[in-house]
C-alpha cells in the first residue's frame, strides 16, 4: 500500500512503489497486488481513507493476502488500528528495513545495533498486540529480537535494551582505540557512501580483495568492511564499506545506526558510489547528499563513483551530470579488470585535499543528532 499527499510527483510515487517492491522482495515477501492512494491530508486514526481502508480489505479477500506493506511510516495508533480493521498483520517502511537489516547483519555489534533499534520501535507497539507477540516465529517483521520469545512486555524489552547498550559502549569504546592506532600510522580513511545496492560491495571487493558479501539487493550490507588499499602512488589507505542509504531515510533510523556511520564522520575522502545505470540517478544523488547534511559530513571532500555505466544508455545526460557534480569518474565493479582509473582519481582527490584549505568551522548543532536514549519510532 502507498500513500501520497498531492504534492509528489507521479513519476516518483512510481519510483518509491517500485523501490518498497524491491524492499518486499529482498525481504522475501511476494507482492501479489498494489494500491495507491493520493491524499489531501493524513487520517490520524488510519493513515489512508475510510474508503480505501474498504478497499483494500476486498482485495485481501480477493487475493487471500496474508501481509499487508505499507511504503510510508505509521504511528502505532494508526497500525494497530489498522490491524484491527484488516485482521491482517501490518508492516510500515522502517519495520520492513529493520527486518532486511535484521537478515543481512553478521558482526556483533551490526546485530546489537539491528535488535536495539527492533527493541525500540517494537516497545510502543506493545499495547493490541500480545497474540502476535506471544507467538511470533518467522516472516517478515517477525525476525531478530522477538523470535524465540514467549511473552515481551516493556520491562523485558527495557531489560535487554539497557543490557545491549552496555554491551554497545564496549563495542564503540573498541573502535575507538582501533581508530587511534589508524591514526597514529598516518592512514587516511576512504568511505564508500551512496545508494543502497549502488554497487559499494562490489567495488571493496574488487579494489582490495576484500570478501564482503555482495548481492543484487537492497540492504545486503550492514555491517562496516575495512581493508587497507595500495594506491598508484603508494600511498596507503584504508577503504570502508557501509550500510546504503535510501529516499526518505526514516530519521529515528539513521540515529539508531549513527554509530555506524562514525567512519563517516571521520572519512578524509567520501566516495559516492551512484549507479550510473540506474533510471531514477537524480533522485538517489539527491537521497544521499540529503543524508551526508544529516550526518554533518557535506564539506568533505567527494569522488563520485559512477559505476555500471557501461550500462548506461543515455551516455549524453551521463556527461551533463559528471559536470554538475565536479570531481567524478567512471568504471564498472565487473568488468574493470584492474581499476586503475578508480585508483588513480582516489590518488588525485586525496592529493586536493590536502591542498585545499580547511572548510570554514560550522556552527555546532545537535539538531540533526538525537541521543540514544531519545531515539522513538
């Protein structure tokens, strides 16, 4: 189900309905129907119309739906209303990222990460739904924290959530000693940023021999990869992949995985990796750059990566774009055979850098942060 107020754009309430079938799929759900709703304004008992509410309990019928998914965000109120009405389990954006990242986390500290920011959102969604909750097995917003569980209720889940930040502090108390030592040998850090499934993985892969999974999905990486990098010059760096970005990123998300997202904070040099390829380039440029102004990173230096772009059809609007973002080159994560043009641009874009004169201090602001214990879905 997706649901618009009057001011998108029809070509971009077609990308993010595709885009949530991806997230469907990759979460492995089977989307058997769509529905659409363009609206004036949100009902804050239903999020949709009395009317399309009918609608799609029709349908559900029709189609023997077990599942309903929502593109767009719900109070608790509004999904638990809904769930009532629908006799169906309901699942918005964020739970639906939360179980992708919940199958693809493998570190530690990615899954500590995973199951408190499922804790947290799952803590105000308590209230109507203990049948769910009492036997909750597999499928989609059922994994991670509450799989194995019997009964949760508040105090449990603030039980474990105090008990995993402990375990969290001990984890980024770690990487911060791991950075020091980075430090002291003179390393400069290189971030793959950019849209999730924008070919980051891949591009690790190949320049460092690195063995970070890779697959056609979204979200297939969560935890960060770092692996030391010899570039043409010989200057060595260390290169960093993390979790992909998307439109509309929810912002009790991004605080939730702000921690990961410190090796960011702390690039000399961000690579934007973009998919040349990909049909909807302007919106996903446009979705990361919004995420790097959150996280207070967009005076960095930038190389923008476009990869796939012997894909690409339109070679025309590619150049037009390789002159509107600056510093950028092209290459292709399969087919390079050495990525030495991706390399020799990394050595040029570090070289600037140290050249430029620092960026002129930014006022410091907690408005884009909020602290762990404040984070609320």
């Amino acid at each position: 189900m997706s649901a618009y107020t009057c001011d998108v754009a029809p070509h971009l309430a077609q990308y993010r309905e595709e885009e949530m079938e991806r997230l469907a799929s990759t979460a492995g759900a089977r989307v058997v129907v769509r529905s659409g709703q363009n609206l004036k304004s949100v009902n804050p008992a239903t999020y949709i119309g009395a009317g399309k509410v009918d609608e799609i309990k029709a349908l559900i019928g029709e189609n023997e739906i077990d599942l309903v998914l929502f593109s767009n965000d719900l109070s608790p109120v509004q999904q638990r209303n809904l769930e009532k009405k629908l006799s169906r389990r309901i699942v918005d954006r964020t739970e639906l990222i939360l179980d992708i990242f919940a199958q693809h986390a493998q570190s530690r500290d990615g899954k500590i990460q995973v199951e408190l920011a499922q804790l947290r959102y799952l803590r105000p969604r308590l209230t109507g739904r203990g049948v769910d909750l009492s036997r909750l097995g597999g499928g989609i917003g059922t994994r991670g924290p509450g799989e194995t569980k019997l009964e949760i209720d508040r105090r449990r889940i603030d039980n474990r959530i105090a008990r995993l930040r402990d375990e969290w502090e001990k984890v980024r108390n770690a990487r911060r000693l791991q950075r020091k030592s980075r430090e002291r040998e003179g390393l400069t850090t290189a971030v793959l940023v950019g849209y999730t499934n924008a070919g980051k993985s891949t591009l690790l892969n190949r320049m460092t021999s690195a063995q970070v999974t890779a697959r056609d999905q979204l979200f297939s990486t969560v935890d960060t990869t770092t692996r030391r990098l010899f570039l043409p010059d010989e200057r060595r760096v260390l290169v960093s992949d993390t979790v992909g970005f998307i439109s509309d990123l929810p912002k009790a998300l991004l605080a939730a995985f702000r921690a990961t997202l410190e090796v960011v904070e702390e690039a000399g040099l961000l690579l934007h990796v973009v998919d040349a390829s990909s049909p909807f380039l302007d919106e996903q440029l446009h979705a990361v750059n919004e995420v790097l102004v959150k996280l207070e990173c967009d005076q960095k230096p930038v190389l923008v990566v476009f990869n796939k772009f012997d894909l690409v059809e339109d070679d025309h609007g590619l150049r037009e774009l390789e002159h509107q973002v600056g510093r950028s080159v092209r290459c292709s994560a399969l087919k390079d055979p050495d990525m030495l043009e991706l390399k020799t641009a990394m050595s040029r874009a570090l070289l600037e850098a140290e050249k430029a004169p620092p960026p002129p201090p930014r006022e410091i602001s907690n408005e884009n942060w909020t602290p762990l214990d404040d984070i609320s879905f």
